[in-house]
C-alpha cells in the first residue's frame, strides 16, 4: 500500500461499520443501568473516551513503516487493558475489542504480524477473564468453595475462553480470506492493464511495422521500374535525332516498364502484401531482372545461382527485393560495366553476394539511405548478417548471410 488507511479508501467499508457497532455496543454496556450488585464500573465517563479514542484510530491505520505499526498496535493494546481495568471493581468484559484489535492487524500487518496479534490478543482476554474470576473468589459474600461451584465455574471459564479463541479464528481465517481475494482481485486488474497497455505497445508497433513494409514494398517494386523507365527515356531522348529506330525500341522498352509500375502500384494498393515472385522460382525471378538490366543499361549480370535446398516464400521474397534494390542501386549511382552476383546455399545458411566494379562510395557516409535501410531490416527480420564493401572508385560489395532452418 502506498498511503495509509483511511475512511475514503478503506479496503472493507462493512468491517468499519461493524467495529462502530460493536464499540457502540460497549459504550451502551458501560451506561447500562443494569449492573451488578458486587462490580460496578466506577469511571464509566473515562471508560467511554477510551471507547471512543480507540474507535477513532481505526479512522487511519499505518501502512508506511513498520515502526509506527508496532507503535499503534502497542497503543490499541494499552486502551484496551485501560477499559478492562479502569476501575477497581469493574463488571464489564470488552472481548469485541480484541476482536476489532485483529481485524485491525490484518489490515497492516503480514501474516507473521497477524498471528502475532492474535496469539496475544487471546492470551489478554484470557487473563483478563481469569483475573475476574480471582476478584470474585477474594469476595466475601460468595463462597466460592463449593465443588460444584468451582466445577461449573471453572467449566464456564474454559468454555468462555474456547469460544473466544475459536470466534478469534475465525476473524483472523475471514480476514485472510478477505485480503487474499482482494489481492487478487488488485494483481489481476493490474494484469489486465498491463496487458492492456502491452496489446496498444504491439498494436502501435505492428502498425508501424506495417508501414515499414509498405514503405518496402512500394520503394523496392515502384522504384526499381521507375529507376528502369527513366534510363530508358533518357537514352530514348539522346538517341531521337542521330538513331530514331534505336530511340523507338527504348520507348517500347519505357511503355513496358510504365505498364509494369503500374501494375506494382496497384498491387500495392490493393494487397499490400504481393507476392513479387509470382510462382516464380528466385532463379527464374532473378534472371528476369537480369535481362531487365541488360535491356535497361546494356550491362548483361554474371549469375552463378546453385541453391540445394527449396526457400520458403518468405526468404525467397527477401532475396528477390534485396536482389532488386542492389541492382536498382547500381543502374542508378555505380556506373558499372561489369555486375557479379552470387547465390549458394552451404550447410544451413543461404549466402548472397552482388558486386560491381563502379564508382563505389564511402561506406560510413552513405548507408543511411532507405535502399540500404530496406535491405537491412530484410536480413536481419531473418535472423542474418548483412554487410556492405565499397570504397570510392573501388567498386560496390553486398553480402548477405541468411540461416536456413530444415
């Protein structure tokens, strides 16, 4: 608990309003015009503000600190033996006090702390009670020497303390019962907030992630043909006055890439989830691509493509875009006359290699970009490595390594 006990958070309201009842009870017992002919409470004004500080405290229990929980208990006790004993010859037995004593207990304390309580609550009463019986045994007028007397009196003393012990009992079981299902109650709200909170944490990120993808697919099959058609009409655009065959071949190339991104765009849009390979198997898809450089730049791609074993969609995909954003990447920036690409698997794992012999770049300045990017987060949703070699006017290097689970 983080703050103290009071009457606008008090755990069981019922128990409050049940210990105002019962120290009612006492007050009315204490003002009773029936008293005994031989005890009689001499202080009954003092032995009501004792009812009446007692009851307070239970406005505020201590949850803080250990030491101001044993402080209040050890007040409690004392206005307890206060009332018992107040006066000389008193006639009356308060046992609700030692019963509200524990319910209190059960509040601040741990279980240790409770059964501690209690123990010594019963062992008050029972002094208290046999005390009693002693001061009735030093009157004079009651022979107590008889017996039956002391039998039945005796008898009574034990069934009295029995029957205090067990209703003891069950307090203490009922409050235990009482907390431990308000525990649960409080851990499994906790839970559902937490799991409430923790099913917002995926949504928001499977949401982002979503978009990552989306972003994926868009640049990786968008911006390759588009990368493609804007070649081919630059190309188209220099040769329109000195080869105009050759420039309306490049435009049929051009109106061709345009029909395939648009056909990518509305993939996209529709699906959001197409597959690229289209049945295809990565060999077949790749070679494609390949031919599609060759038609774009000219530059015809070295494939060595000796895969033993059959991909899942899902890795067959990665691969696809990986292998078409690096070449997107070398049609565009590398100025390559010569591109390598490699794909083998060994053991359990798949290795993919793509090399250039172009301008190459500064690796620890340009890998920032969303190409890149996209490769990278491609390789490592597998659980593979990815890693680029380049320097400038050294060429371009891409390797990824990818497990494979049989």
């Amino acid at each position: 608990m983080n703050r103290s006990i009071q009457f606008n958070n008090y755990p069981f309201k019922f128990l409050l309003y049940l210990e105002w009842v019962l120290l009612t009870l006492a007050i009315v017992s204490t003002i009773s015009p029936l008293k005994l002919r031989l005890f009689f409470n001499q202080f009954p004004e003092l032995t009501i503000c004792s009812l009446i500080i007692f009851g307070v405290m239970g406005l505020r229990l201590p949850t803080h600190r250990y030491k101001h929980k044993i402080i209040y208990t050890i007040v409690q006790i004392i206005l307890i033996l206060f009332t018992n004993f107040l006066g000389i010859k008193t006639a009356r037995l308060f046992p609700f006090l030692y019963l509200i004593l524990v319910t209190r207990s059960c509040l601040i304390f741990q279980m240790q702390g409770r059964l501690v309580v209690a123990i010594l609550s019963f062992f008050l009463f029972v002094s208290t009670l046999l005390w009693r019986v002693s001061q009735i045994s030093l009157t004079p007028t009651i022979n107590l020497t008889t017996p039956i007397i002391k039998e039945n009196l005796g008898f009574f003393v034990f069934s009295f303390a029995l029957l205090f012990g067990l209703t003891l009992l069950f307090f203490l079981l009922m409050m235990n019962t009482l907390i431990a299902e308000r525990q649960s109650r409080e851990q499994l709200a906790f839970a559902n907030q937490k799991l409430r909170e923790y099913a917002l944490k995926i949504e928001n990120q499977a949401t982002l992630e979503e978009r990552n993808r989306i972003a994926r697919e868009i640049h990786d099959s968008l911006g390759h043909s588009l990368t493609a058609l804007n070649l081919q009409l630059e190309t188209a655009v220099k040769l329109w006055q000195s080869q105009p065959k050759k420039a309306q071949s490049f435009l049929q190339n051009a109106k061709q890439l345009g029909s395939q991104a648009l056909q990518d765009v509305r993939h996209s849009v529709s699906t959001m989830g197409s597959l690229p390979l289209q049945h295809q198997s990565l060999a077949a898809a790749v070679t494609d691509l390949a031919d599609n450089v060759y038609q774009t730049t000219g530059i015809k791609p070295n494939l060595n493509i000796a895969l033993s074993v059959t991909l899942s969609q899902e890795i067959a995909t990665a691969i696809y875009r990986i292998i078409q954003e690096s070449l997107t990447n070398i049609c565009k920036y590398a100025k390559a006359t010569q591109i390598d690409l490699i794909i083998t698997s060994k053991k359990n794992h798949l290795l993919l290699q793509i090399e250039d012999n172009g301008i190459g770049f500064n690796v620890g300045q340009n890998t920032t970009g969303f190409g890149i990017k996209s490769m990278r987060d491609r390789t490592l949703a597998l659980g593979g490595n990815f890693k680029i070699n380049s320097h400038p006017n050294c060429g371009c290097q891409i390797i990824v390594n990818i497990p494979l689970i049989e």
